[in-house]
C-alpha cells in the first residue's frame, strides 16, 4: 500500500519560532560504536533516537555490547554501554544507515566467525566495495561486493589502500574499530577527493577524546595506533544539518527562527550553513550564553527576495536538498557543485532534486558534479521522498510557499528526525500535521 501523502502547510504569516534540535545522528552513531569498544563501561547522554540511531543500537547488541537506556525525553535517551567480547553468528539490519553499513563491518571483523549484513532494498545500491575491499586487504573474508554479504575475521590490521572518493563514511568506518586491531591500520586514500571531509575530521576528534592515537599530518594518509578506546561520558551536540529546513522556513516565509545550545565549536558540517544562508541573504546572528554554546537566530531577508548561490558543497553534500529547494525558490539562478558523490547517497540524490523540482513546474539541470536551478514559477502537485529523508524536509520547504505541495512518505523522516512534522507544525503555530 504507497504511503500517504502529507500536504505540506503553506505559510500564512511570518516567523517567530524557536526549535529545539534532538542530537546529531553522525555524533550519536560513531560515540555508540567506540562505547561498544571501550575498555569499560561508558555513558553516551543526548543521543538521538531516530531510525538510524536505533539500527546502530540493535547492531551493537547483536555483536555483544549491552545498552540501557538510564534516562529519555523527547530530547534524546542517555545510553549506558557495557562492552563485551565482538561475538559471531549475528545477523544485522543496515536499513538505509550509511552509518551502519560502513561502520559496523570492520567492528565485526573483530570477530572470530560469521556476521551477516543486509538492509533496505536500496541500500543494496548504495556503494560499499572501497570498504569492504580494505577489509579483504586487511585479512577479512567477504562473500559479496555490496548488500547483502557476509564477513568473517578476524583480522589483525596492517596498511591499506583505498579510494575513497564515494564516502567518506569508507575512512570514518575503518579508523573507528583501528585501535583494536593487533597492527592498528594506516589508510591511504587514491583516488579523486574524499567528499564530506569534515565528517573524518569528526572521527579522528572523537577518536582523540577517548584516547585514540590518530596522525593524520599527512594527506589522504590516516595512522591509527593499536591500543585500547577509553571509556567515557560523552554528550552528543544537537543535529546541525537538521537545523537546514527549520533556518530555510524562515527565509520562505519571513520572520526568525532561533535554534538553541548551538556549538561554538564543531566539526559538523552543518555549522556552513551559517555561511551558505547569509549568502542566500539571511542575517545570522550567534549569540552565546555559555562557555561552549549561543542561540543562532536566522532572520528573513529584508525584501522577502531569497538570492541563488553559486556554492561546492562537497564538504557538506548532506545540506543539498534544502538548498537546491531554496533555489527553487530563489529571485536568481545557482549552481550547485562537488556533489557527484550524492548519486550514491539514500537515493540519487542529483537526479531526484531535479525530477521533483521540474515536476512542479521549476526548472533544475543535472550537471556532471552537481545541479543547475534557475527561478521559475511553481505550482502544487506530489513531491516525492525517494525514502529519503532529506528529500521530504525539501519539499516542506517548498510547500511554504507553493500551495497544493503534497509530500510522499513524510514519515521517512524518521531516519534522523522522527518528530519533525509535530516541530514542524509547531514552528508554524499549528498542531501536529
């Protein structure tokens, strides 16, 4: 039976809203799995739960680690995690996680016997060679290239070749489970540029914190030594990249919107959108009230005119789909670039943006390594998600300001942000949609 369509609420006034963010996915999924490895048990506060999350944690039970959850709100649960021996003979639902089929794996090479992998229909598209050709290289035993496939170790580690230009989520998965390996590992990338390298910058800090050896003064080049992973209490930071439709709500619809406990500091390449959405004519402000965190409050342009963007989003591709809406959208033309990676992201992320895009009557390009949009009217019809989350906050953008937006499969939202249609309600002053 297709899922039902959600008409997206159209917005009748200006903003002034104030949107709590739960925790990143990206944080909550790398401190789960070094908890699991720890040398102790470990305390992760804050962590999302979400579909991915919760795939993460049924992964790393399967392999042996205990999980219980000391405290949940709305906010998020805190996990206390016990580790335990990496045991054989499980079998593990990736769903669509890239977080989980990249990750896990080399922690189930830990293992002395059989793990199987296999996830969501789509997810057996999704890229996964690069990493599980390292893991070979590394003495690993694969059955297959891609979902479903089986693994088997154990390995003891060593120097490993791989191009890592799909995801970087290929380096992020080998360096989390290095320190345990008898050799460590060296990675060293070949290949054309690794995309979203803010989020390796992301491994190797978390990585640090617990105690990990990691040189990576090298280009393309990432040393781990062998060594115990530290058990710790982290706190995971808010979902900087699911601040990107609630920020461009207020850049369609006029007025502000503030998110809270935002980090001074971070590797998350969410924190660009600050950068992207002054360009697009937004006024940021960040205003800190501790040591560590501000309210950054986003205010509409003056004149209502949302400006196109000429912009690399490698680094950042998660961000694509709120942009290339509010290109959409936008009094000028943009081109968005280093994105030919996102082919392989939850869908082809390229070609979907611009098939639901025309279909509402705008006008979007398909590049080589990215999009071309250029202003055009648009009128009301189904925006379909791909079962991609980012896919169905972009066409709550859009239905801001189209009337007769409907979104296919809201609830694929769930992936990373399961209450986004009550905080999108609420951010509008209307009640759950």
């Amino acid at each position: 039976m297709p899922a039902q369509h959600w008409p997206a609420p159209v917005a009748t006034a200006p903003l002034a809203a104030t949107v709590a963010l739960p925790g990143s996915k990206s944080v909550t999924n790398r401190a789960l799995l070094l908890a699991a490895l720890a040398d102790g048990p470990g305390l992760v506060r804050q962590a999302l739960r979400s579909r991915d999350a919760d795939l993460m944690v049924a992964a790393l039970r399967a392999l042996g680690a205990g999980f219980e959850a000391v405290d949940e709100t709305p906010a998020g649960v805190d996990w206390r995690v016990t580790p335990g021996p990496v045991t054989s003979g499980a079998s593990i639902d990736v769903g669509l996680a890239g977080t989980v089929m990249r990750f896990v794996p080399p922690m189930a090479a830990l293992a002395d016997g059989e793990v199987r992998f296999d996830g969501d229909a789509h997810a057996r598209k999704r890229p996964m060679g690069p990493i599980l050709d390292a893991l070979r290289a590394l003495g690993a035993t694969i059955d297959n290239d891609a979902l479903p496939f089986t693994i088997r170790g154990p390995l003891s580690g060593g120097e490993v070749t791989m191009d890592a230009s799909g995801s970087s989520q290929f380096v992020s998965g080998l360096l989390l489970a290095a320190a345990r390996f008898e050799k460590g590992v060296t990675i060293r990338h070949a290949g054309p540029p690794v995309p979203s390298q803010p989020h390796i910058l992301m491994t190797v800090q978390m990585l640090r914190a617990v105690g990990v050896s990691v040189d990576d003064s090298e280009p393309d080049v990432w040393r781990v030594a062998p060594g115990p992973i530290a058990a710790r209490e982290t706190t995971v930071e808010p979902d900087l990249s699911n601040a990107a439709p609630f920020l461009a709500a207020a850049m369609v619809a006029g007025g502000t919107v503030s998110v809270p406990d935002w980090p001074l500091s971070t590797t998350q390449p969410g924190d660009v959108l600050r950068e992207l959405f002054t360009r697009m004519g937004a006024t940021i402000d960040l205003t800190p009230y501790g040591e560590a965190v501000a309210t950054l409050t986003l205010t509409a342009p003056a004149d209502g005119r949302i400006l196109g963007i000429d912009a690399d989003l490698r680094d950042v591709s998660e961000l694509t789909p709120t942009i290339a809406a509010l290109a959409a959208l936008a009094t000028t033309p943009s081109r968005l670039r280093g994105i030919a990676h996102i082919r392989g992201h939850e869908t082809d992320r390229l070609e979907a943006l611009v098939t639901e895009i025309n279909r509402l009557g705008g006008d979007a390009e398909e590049t080589d390594d990215g999009l071309i949009v250029r202003p055009r009217a648009l009128h009301g019809g189904v925006f379909h998600s791909y079962d991609d989350h980012r896919m169905a906050t972009a066409g709550a953008v859009i239905g801001l300001a189209v009337p007769g937006i409907e979104v296919e499969n809201i609830a694929t939202t769930g992936k990373t942000l399961p209450e986004f249609t009550r905080m999108w309600g609420e951010m509008l002053g209307e009640e759950d949609r």
